[in-house]
C-alpha cells in the first residue's frame, strides 16, 4: 500500500484545520516552509488566529524583508486576507504596487490603503477602473489621504463623470426616448396631456420639511447603498439633493453639485451650509455659471467651511460695503478678514 502524503502544512493552516501546536510553532515562524509560504502562514494566523497566536505572530511578522513579502504576494493561492497584513506592514513601493495589482487583493485592504499611499501609488490604484466601479468606497477613501495629488483627484472626478453620471445620463436619455416612442402610437389629445409640463423646466417648488418628513427621508436614505445614494442625488428632488450634499461619501456630494437638476438657486443654498465638506464648496466655486450669480460668491465668501485658497480670490469680486463688512468678520478665517481689510484699506488710501 502506498504512503499516505504528508499533510501539507500551509493548506491545513490556511485551511483552519492544523492543531494548535502547528499553529504555536507557525506563529514563531518555527515550521519548515519556504520563506514566502511562511509569511502566508503568519498571515493568516494573525488574521483569523486568537489574541494569544496573533501577538506572537505580529512580533514574526515584523521580521520579514520586503523581498520576502514580494515573493508571498506573487504566490500562487495567496489569499485577500494574507494579502492585507502584508499591506499594513510594509511601505516598499514595489510590494504595495504589486499587491494593489493583484486579482486575490479584498475591496477593503484597497480602500485601507488608498487612505495612506503617495501619488505614485495612486496613480496604480485608480487606473484599475473595474474594481472603482465595484468598489465606489475605494475612490471615496482616496479622498480622505492627506497626500492625494491634483492630478488624482482631478481623475478621481473624470471617474466619477464617466462611470457613474454619463451612466445616469444615459438612462434619462433611453427612458425619454421611450415616452417618444409611446407618443407617437398614442392619440393627439393623449399627447398633449402628457408632453404637457407639471412645472416649468428647471425649478423646482422650495418645501420646508417637518421634523417626521427629516426622520423619514433619514431612515430611506440611510438604508441606501453608494450607488443607489449616487443616483437619488443626480436625479432626487430638490430636498432629497440638498439633503445628500451633507453626505460622507464624496461621491454622493459631488452628485449632487454635477445633478442637471441643481440650478444657482440650489447653489446659492449650498454655498450658505456650514455643514457641507470642504470639497463641497469647492465644487460650487469651481462651477462658473453660479459664480455669475453675486449672492454665490458673497455666500462662499463669507462661509468659514469654505477653502482659504477658494474664498481669497472671491474677495476681490465683492462690493466695498461687502468687503468692509468682511474685513471685520471674527467668524472666516484670519487670512480673508486681513485680506479684505487690505482691500478696504487701499481703496480708502
């Protein structure tokens, strides 16, 4: 009779069958496997082993080289688990760039790490547009590194316009085509009716919700994923968009602002909230058609949440009067005060 084959010991740890022994010496980095096979066992021990084995194979973990993790993430068989403690132990570029290539590598071991990792990095990250589109949480993380690039973020929003909105676009398009369609089998007086408008183009009647309407609308959005959030705040009504613009989620907000239904009106509104992100006032700066409208750029002046960088170069567009009343306005930012104050200074001299 032949041997029975030995138990292959990296199978059965990943596998959560080897015994507690194995597991011991595993964590101590004490059993005989090739040392890319090794930093998958501790991996995975670390990942889904108890309090005791993680810390000792945490101490083991710390002393793998980077060439050694490179090697693990190329293995064959290596799991989205073991590749996301290699993530939060290494900072070497090429194993990070590599990882973040890989098919095994989870949704959330990405979204980690784009909160963390320099332009180069990013650059890797979001040119995988597959996984962004899966995985919206990803892009949305990305904004919230501290180093994120101009130029990722001008990507991150063409991602956004192109993946997510053109998609929304579309379906407008293909749902107005279909009403198109029906018309033209359907009597005169019926067409009529239906061509005719339930409000003129592009307004849309201000509603002040009661606290039970805040409640629900509260309870029905919470219980939205990013996409569906997405497409209420593109095609949403007026309260439902202005109550999304307050969304976490960067991508829900910037929705909001690229909605063809949100007008100066709605902008004037947003550019008033001191509740909304950063990045959301600078979105209603950076859309020329609102800025004509004075009372936009007076509101974005002098909201305190708004960008430095964005309200200084508005000041200059003011009136004297709103200008003075800046200058001396403890609630913005010292740097617009002092600059408006320059500007109500040198017209005076």
């Amino acid at each position: 009779m032949a041997d029975t084959p030995p138990v292959d010991l990296l199978t059965s740890i990943e596998n959560r069958t080897a015994d507690r022994k194995i597991l011991e010496f595993a964590a101590r980095g004490f059993i005989p496997l090739a040392p890319s096979d090794l930093v998958r066992a501790v991996a995975t021990i670390i990942e889904t082993g108890d309090a005791a084995l993680k810390a000792i194979a945490e101490e083991t973990f710390r002393t793998f080289t980077d060439d050694v993790f490179a090697e693990a993430v190329l293995s064959d068989g290596v799991r989205g688990e073991q590749l996301d403690a290699i993530a939060r132990h290494t900072e070497e570029p090429q194993v990070l760039e590599t990882l973040i290539r890989a098919r095994a590598v989870t949704d959330e071991t990405l979204a980690w790490l784009a909160e963390r990792i320099p332009p180069n990095l990013q650059d890797v990250l979001i040119t995988n547009q597959t996984r962004l589109l899966a995985a919206p949480m990803i892009v949305e993380r990305l904004f919230e590194n501290p180093d994120l690039s101009s130029d990722i973020r001008r990507r991150a929003d063409e991602f956004l316009e192109e993946f997510f909105l053109k998609k929304l676009r579309l379906e407008e398009e293909q749902a107005a085509a279909a009403v198109a369609g029906r018309l033209e089998e359907v009597s005169p007086e019926a067409k009529e009716e239906e061509e005719r408008p339930s409000a003129p183009a592009g307004r849309e009647e201000s509603k002040v919700l009661s606290e039970d309407e805040k409640k629900s609308l509260f309870s029905r959005v919470s219980l939205l994923t990013v996409v569906q959030r997405i497409r209420l705040a593109w095609k949403g009504t007026r309260e439902e968009r202005l109550y999304l613009v307050h969304d976490t989620n960067r991508l829900v907000s910037a929705a909001v602002l690229k909605s063809p239904k949100t007008n100066e009106a709605d902008a004037e509104l947003i550019a008033n909230m001191k509740s909304v992100s950063e990045d959301v006032l600078r979105g209603v700066a950076a859309r020329r058609e609102w800025l004509k409208k004075y009372t936009v750029i007076l509101a974005l002046a002098k909201n305190p949440r708004a960008p430095v960088a964005t309200t200084i170069p508005l000041v200059a567009r003011l009136t004297a009067k709103d200008q003075k009343v800046l200058s001396t306005d403890r609630n913005i930012p010292e740097v617009v005060r002092v600059t408006a104050r320059r500007m109500v200074s040198r017209r005076d001299d």
